[in-house]
C-alpha cells in the first residue's frame, strides 16, 4: 500500500483470512477516510528587521502528490505574553529547491521590536480542508532594535548649588513603560534652555539651547550646571538605544529666584538678540551728552569769567585805601595815610598786591598811590 492510496476521499476494501481449514474472504467494505497532514519539519525562525522575522521549514513528509498545495498555519506569541496568547494565520507558503530540497518560507512583519517571539507551525491538507495536522515547534527568534516610543517624565528638580549669579539644577525623571524601550537603554538626551515671558506664556530664547548626555543606562536623575539664577529655564528628555533616541518629553519648566534689592537683575536675552544692544547704546548715547553738556558749560563759564575781569589796575585791590583815607575825620589817627604821607613807604605789601612779583607794576602802582593820596589831601 502506498502513501498515495491512502488519501482517496472512500475506497473499498475485502478482508481475507487463511487457515488450516482453508481461506475466508469477507465481503466487501466500504470506507470514507479522514486523513490529517503529516507533522512539517526543521523549523526555523530569523529576525531580518525591527519588526520582521523570517520563517523556513521542510515540508510534511508522506504526502505524495499533495506535498505542494499542503495549507499550512502558523502561530506565534511573544515570549514574555502573560496571556499567553497567539495569533493563527492560514497561508499559502512560498517554497524554493535546495539541494534537491523543497523550502517553504514566510515573512512575519507585525511584531514588536526587540521582542523574543515563539513560534509554532502544522500543516492541512489543500484548501485547508480534512483537519490540521500535529504540531511542530516550538522555536524563538528576537526581533532587532529600535528607538524607544515613548520618552522618560521628569517628576521633580532642585537646586543643589547656588554661587552669585550662578545655581545648580538637580532633575529626577521616571522611564517609560518597559515595553516602549524597544531595546536596550545606553544614555539620555537632556535639552534645556532659556525663557522669556511673554503674554502670560514662557517663549524660548533663541540660540540659547544646551544639551546634556548621560551616559548611563540606569540613571533616573542628572545636575544641570550653571545655570542663571533670576532666569527661568525649560527642559527635555529623551531616551536612547544602539538604533536611536525616541521622542522627546513635554517641555519641564525650571523657574528663577526673584532678584533681590541689592541684587541686579539678569539680562536673559541672547547676544544674537537686537533689544541685548539697547542698553549699551543708550548708555553710551548718555554719558557722551553728558561730557559735551559739561564741556559746554566749563567754556562759556570761562569765557564769561574773562569778558568780566577788570584790568590788572583794577585788580589790585587799593580800593579799601581809598575809602579809608576818604572817610578818616583825622588824618592823624589813619595808619595808612602816616605810613604813606609821612614815611613815603610806597611799597608797603598790605596797600600792593603784587602780581607775579614784577617790580614794574609795583613802582607803577606805588606812583599812583602817591599821587592819588596828594591829590585827595589837598582838596580836603
């Protein structure tokens, strides 16, 4: 009996019997048959990409003519499935000769990356029709890695360090769900920068982004240095595998301190800004008016000084003599006049203030005393 005749839909059949008395032959019966597929065999399972794995096995052995349209089924489940749950997929495989070998294959493409998957195949007849057969498997392959898609959430800062102007910011962060890593975590991308308020909402500084990289697939918290104390900043986080960073977190705000009274108020804008050069300008535009006023003004105050300044005999201060001699009711009781009447001191430095010591102007000055003092006395 071939493997052939075993797969009519009915056949007939006699049963004969031999012995010492002579041979029975039965009637003939008729049978239906029910026939399920034989068991495939050398199973295999690749990862070829992120989310695909590659399956190959050999045929079902024993099924004669019907060995190229066998329907087969595949199931397959993640490794790690609480549920244990799989996914039944009936298919007409793909095939290829080697070495005088048929090869069935099939593409999976819709699992999970970085996932370890076990896989189970068995075969029907065609049409996927008499029933399926047993069961081979089962066997594991790892999907490849990925970004992660989701990121970490930070949950709380501080600040750990404060020096004048400058503080420390110390950010704690939770990791997402396990099963968005995609992979195996090798660092985190923090993004942090400064910010401005405008209508009640805290806008981005341009230019003014910095990026910090931990090293450091388990850490959960990380110290931002430096940073401005009066100015606010925000942050982001990411999480990273060999094949990528995934997304990044919703943007965390930093908030500043409130400048005190003896403490300055910090200019956030970036140098790349045009309102960062107003300051210096009008400064500058100040202090330069400043010194042209003043300039102005120590000029003319000089240039009035000297259009009022008497002549250099008017300078000399003989006016307070002349008044004394004026108003004397004796000439007697004046000091002055006997020092100049009677002794001719004509260079007395009480009645001459010398200027420069130039005897020219004290002989010039003692004459007209003499002759101002003579001219007086006569007409009294």
């Amino acid at each position: 009996m071939t493997e052939v005749s075993l797969f009519p839909n009915n056949f007939y059949y006699k049963v004969e019997l031999q012995n010492l008395s002579g041979v029975f032959v039965s009637q003939r019966l008729a049978c239906r048959t029910r026939v399920h597929c034989t068991r495939p065999q050398n199973l295999t399972a690749k990862a070829i990409r992120k989310r695909t794995v590659s399956l190959s096995w050999k045929p079902a052995p024993f099924m004669g003519r019907y060995t190229d349209a066998l329907c087969y089924k595949i199931w397959y489940a993640a490794a790690n499935d609480k549920k244990n749950e799989s996914v039944q997929i009936p298919l007409r495989s793909e095939s290829w000769i080697i070495k005088s070998r048929i090869i069935k294959s099939r593409i999976i493409d819709d699992l999970s990356p970085y996932t370890e998957y076990k896989f189970y195949i068995q075969c029907s007849l065609p049409s996927c029709k008499g029933g399926w057969g047993l069961v081979d498997g089962p066997v594991t392959a790892q999907t490849l890695e990925e970004a992660p898609t989701q990121a970490p959430q930070f949950s709380n800062w501080s600040v750990t360090n404060t020096q004048e102007e400058k503080r420390d910011v110390t950010v704690v962060w939770q990791l997402p769900p396990l099963t968005t890593w995609n992979g195996v975590p090798n660092r985190f991308n923090i993004d942090y920068w400064k910010t401005t308020k405008q209508n009640d909402s805290s806008v981005p500084i341009p230019n003014s982004i910095k990026s910090l990289q931990i090293n450091d697939s388990s850490a959960t918290e990380a110290t931002l240095r430096g940073l401005n104390r009066y100015v606010e900043y925000q942050t982001q986080i990411s999480m990273c595998t060999a094949e990528g960073c995934g997304p990044k977190s919703v943007p965390w705000p930093l908030e500043g301190e409130e400048a005190g009274e003896n403490e300055p108020y910090v200019d956030s804008l970036s140098l790349d800004s045009p309102f960062i050069w107003i300051v210096p300008v009008v400064v500058i535009t100040s202090v330069l008016f400043l010194g042209v006023v003043m300039a102005a003004i120590y000029l003319y105050r000089n240039y009035r000084v000297r259009r009022q300044q008497p002549p250099l005999r008017q300078r000399i201060q003989l006016e307070p003599l002349y008044e004394d001699l004026e108003n004397a009711a004796s000439t007697s009781g004046n000091t002055y006049y006997d020092r100049i009447h009677s002794h001719g001191d004509l260079t007395d430095p009480q009645l001459i203030i010398q200027d420069g010591g130039d005897s020219n102007y004290r002989v010039l000055v003692a004459d007209d005393l003499h002759g101002a003092t003579l001219s007086r006395l006569t007409s009294l």
